[in-house]
C-alpha cells in the first residue's frame, strides 16, 4: 500500500539502527547502505562493543553476525533479551542447521537474513523491524484500547487518502520522471538536460498542480497551478484545469499543431466559469525549445522564476499577468533568449512564503542564494529543509539543470558482459573515485550505486533478464547456471563515462552507464519511487536515495547519477 509504505518509511528515518559485525567488507556494506535510509546507523566489530553501545544509545533496531571471534551473536541477543524482551533483532547468518534455528527463536529473534547479504532481503528485514518499533510506539502512546480504535480509524482514512492522493497523481503529467534529455542546442551537444521536480502536498487535496510533457524532440512544456485558498475549493480548481491542458495538449499532438497562446486562451474559457466570484488561480506556462535556445512564458501571478546563466549571474522573471479570474480577457506572452542558461527553477508561493527558523524572514530571501549553490533538486530540497522548522504549505517546483560536458576530459572504459568484468568495472570505478577524493564517504555511496546500476546492466540490459525470470531461477537454483550461459552468447559491452564538474565551490561526479540493451519503460520508475513494496527494482530505489539522483535516457538502457566532493 503506498500512503502506508510512505508512513513507515517516514518512521524509519528517524530510528537508529546498531549492527553488529567481526567482517571489514559488510560494515562498509551496512554503513553505506543504511546512511540514508535512517537517522543514525552504529556499526561495531565485536559484541563486546555491540552491547556496550546498546546500553549507551537509544537503539531502535539492532542487526547482529551470527559468528564472531569471541562470543556469537547468541550472546549478544541474551544480554539485550534480559533488558528488553521486544527489542526487534534480526540475525546475519549462512547457518541453517534446525538447532541454530531452534536457538534464535527461543531467543526470540525477530528475523533471519542468510548470507551473503541482499539488499533487498536487508531492507525488508529492516522495514518489518520498523513496523514493530512504530506498534510498540503506539502501544505505550495510547495502550491498547486507545490503539485498537486508531488502527480502525487509521485504516479507514488511509485507503480513503489512497485513493484520494492516486487520484490526482493521475491528473498530474511527467513525462520526464527521473529522466535525463539529451542535448539538441544548435550550438552544442556536449551535454545533457535534466528536469526535476518536487511535488510536496501539505495535504492531500492540494491546491498545487504541475505538468510536465514533451511536445517533440527539441520543445518541452512545463505547468504549474497553484489554487489560491485553502481546503477542497482550492483543490478541485487547479485539479480540473491541469487535467484539461493535458487533455488540450494531447489533443494538439495528435493534430500536430500545438501553440502556446491558444492553449492559454482555451484554459482560461474552460475555468473562468468554475471559478467563484472572487476566486482566483496562479498560473505558469513555459514552453523551451532547444534548437532556438529560446524560452517563451506567460506568469500569472507566480513567484518570480530564477535562471542562472554560465557566469553565476541570477536572472528574475516576474509575473507578466495578473492572476486568473472569472473576468481575465488578455494575457501576455513573453521569450527570452536561454542560449546561456544553465539552471532554471519554477515555484509555488509555498516555497518562497515559507517562514525561517527564528522568524527570521520567509524563504524568499535567501532563496537565490541557495539555487545559485544547488546542482540539484535534492541540494535544493535540502538547503530548504534545513531553514525552516516545518512546512507551512504545499511546495511544488521544477528544477532544471544543464550540464555541459564540453570543459570537462572524461574517464572512460568499456566492459565485456560477464560477472568478472563487472568485478573489473568495480575496481576500476573505485580506483577512479580514490584518485579524485579521499571522501570515503561518498566513495561508498558512489560504490553502492554503481554496483547496483552495473548489475542491472549487466543482467536485466544486455542479458535481457526480466525480473520475473530471474526470481524463478533464483527459486530453483539455477540463477547462476543461466547467467554463465547467456554470458558465453554475448558479445554486447557495458559503456562507462565519468565526469567531474565544477559549481563553485563545489566538484561534482557525474557517472554515466549504458548497456546496448533494449532499455526499458522509464515511466515505471514513478511506480517503483512511490511504491517499493510492490514493484521490483528496489536496487534503483536504494540507488537514488545513495546519490543526489538518478536519470535514465528515454529509451531506459543508460543512466546517470551524481555524488558531490565535499
């Protein structure tokens, strides 16, 4: 269930997990793996120190080795049963005699995970854990009376809000969700484009709205509505006019003849008669072509535009139009020349109106300064995050970045299809980072990436193996088997570009991978992001929440991610 996976998921980020672990190679595994996923993550050698920190930190959650140099496990999870009868612990073992079995489920271990360790196997284990530590919670909270009337409540209301919060992703468009456009400027092609988008309701019948679609090779559209008010009235209002423009703009596509001004003026007929007296909507239209390097808009009342060229200097858009009422007659169109942007970030009131920790101001002011030092969305997300104490409203934007490759000398190397190359594109990635930083931090998180993406590569792009096949092979042990199989069939390389740029006072590595694969449907990701308990591709998942983002190409079988050098 969505709402309900993204309520655990809030939980979990806030607990701090202790694992336990005597092998080099799995506390970095863990460490890595676990640093973005949860407040605090703790990892020990010994369980000496296990237990020592146990009694030290507030601990949620504990993953513990079953053998280790001096005590096993099993005496670690004594000491912490004595303490704590319902602490959730989950057992690391490559065991599986029924007296090792029997033994942890005397001691009431909460979960098994065998070795060597998936990830995917890792992450369920722990989000069940979360699950127990979230009940716990609402046991002491409201005991069980109380408890048994909130699950009923809570289980009603979450459906409800599903369904509600389905229905209008469904209205929203994206026809770049985590998706990276390849670079048709007449002036260079040395790059990529990369759109990027927060949708953050404060609620979930929110007043904000976007859209983004692809009109043809070189032009983009964006949208973004904003119901000025509060409640359902707001809502239904800026729903029902994105719903239709993405009716109108399917309707031009299909007849070859979109323009700009008349899918304004057929907007604003369709909604001025929705409209209440004295209701009002603000609007951005954005039409990018970038063959023209060029940008024509019409702002009804938004928040300034930012856009910063390649010499850092800021540029403010403002509004060209008053926001749109029941009586709005003309509109101004306007263009400008972007042949020199490099960023653009479009914007809800609910942004820039937010209020600072301290009251000191709204977001406003500071908010070119931190899209000038943002290279993402997710820097930006989080420098946001940071200066305020809560969200006052709904936050919608789109961030846009170019990057151009043409200034930078990137690494490059190319790896045959097979299990040993991808254990040579490993090392080699790993060299590569080592040599640029000595941040072993983002070394390992750019390490987890790159693993995760050069496997899918490897067996879902240029083996071709679906997910469904790969889960049956699995079942009946011949996974394996089949991949040395199909290696010996497969002449396709895996391609590997690396990047390091500059956005003072910044480096960035941008690493790109592509398969000669048949790709896949990138609108899947939208799935897989919001859901991960019911889709595959949990890897992708981990992958994006590891780095400041990824972006396949259209066609799925080449993706990019980035890491920042501190």
């Amino acid at each position: 269930m969505m709402m309900q996976n993204t309520f655990y998921n809030e939980y979990l980020s806030e607990m701090t997990l202790l694992c336990v672990e005597n092998d080099e190679f799995s506390r970095v595994l863990y460490a890595s793996f676990f640093d973005t996923l949860v407040s605090k993550v703790i990892v020990v050698d010994n369980e000496e120190e296990g237990y020592a920190q146990y009694k030290k930190q507030h601990i949620d959650i504990i993953i513990t080795d079953h053998h280790m140099p001096q005590l096993d496990g099993f005496e670690l999870i004594r000491k912490v049963r004595a303490d704590n009868p319902s602490m959730p612990i989950i057992l690391v073992t490559a065991i599986d005699s029924t007296d090792s079995i029997i033994k942890a489920l005397k001691l009431h271990v909460s979960n098994f995970v065998h070795k060597p360790v998936d990830t995917e196997e890792l992450f369920d284990a722990v989000l069940t854990a979360a699950r127990i530590v979230l009940s716990k919670r609402y046991v002491e909270a409201e005991r069980n009376k109380k408890i048994k009337e909130f699950q009923e409540k809570e289980r009603y209301s979450a459906y409800q809000e599903r369904l509600a919060f389905d229905k209008e992703l469904s209205i929203l468009r994206n026809d770049f969700y985590y998706q990276l456009l390849e670079s048709h400027c007449r002036s260079t092609d040395t790059g990529v484009i990369i759109p990027d988008f927060i949708y953050r309701p404060l609620d979930i019948l929110s007043g904000d709205a976007y859209s983004a679609r692809k009109i043809d090779d070189y032009t983009t559209f964006y949208l973004l509505v904003d119901g000025m008010g509060k409640g359902v009235s707001a809502s239904l209002s800026a729903m029902l006019m994105t719903a239709h423009i993405n009716y109108s703009i399917d309707n031009m596509l299909k007849q070859g003849n979109f323009d700009l001004h008349n899918l304004i003026d057929d907007a604003i007929a369709y909604i001025q008669p929705i409209l209440l007296e004295d209701e009002m909507i603000s609007v951005d239209f954005i039409v990018m072509n970038q063959y023209e390097t060029s940008m024509h808009y019409a702002k009804f009342a938004m928040p300034p535009s930012l856009l910063q060229d390649n010499t850092r200097k800021i540029i403010k858009l403002k509004s060209n139009n008053p926001p749109l009422n029941r009586y709005q007659k003309e509109f101004n169109i306007m263009r400008i020349d972007i042949s020199s942007i490099v960023k653009f970030l479009f914007c809800t009131d609910g942004l820039v109106e937010n209020t600072l920790k301290n009251g000191q101001g709204s977001y406003e002011s500071v908010i070119e300064d931190d899209f000038a030092d943002a290279f993402t969305q997710k820097e930006l997300k989080t420098l946001f995050l940071n200066r305020i104490d809560k969200q006052e409203d709904d936050v919608t934007l789109i961030f846009i970045n170019c990057f151009d490759f043409g200034n930078s000398t990137p690494y490059h190397r190319k790896f045959s299809t097979s299990l040993i190359a991808i254990d040579e594109a490993g090392d080699w990635y790993e060299s590569l980072c080592t040599s640029i930083t000595d941040n072993k931090s983002m070394i390992n998180n750019a390490l987890v990436v790159f693993n995760e993406l050069m496997m899918n590569a490897y067996e879902h792009g240029n083996l071709g193996i679906e997910s469904l096949e790969k889960h049956r092979l699995l079942e009946e042990d011949r996974y394996i088997e089949t991949l040395m199989s199909y290696e010996n069939e497969c002449i396709k390389q895996i391609d590997i570009t690396v990047h390091v740029l500059k956005n003072d006072p910044s480096v960035y590595i941008v690493t790109q991978i592509t398969d000669e694969g048949n790709g896949f449907n990138t609108k899947l990701l939208s799935q897989i992001f919001r859901n991960t308990s019911r889709y595959n591709g949990k890897g992708v998942y981990l992958s994006r929440q590891s780095s400041l983002g990824i972006y396949y190409n259209q066609t799925g079988n080449s993706v990019l991610f980035l890491h920042k050098i501190e």
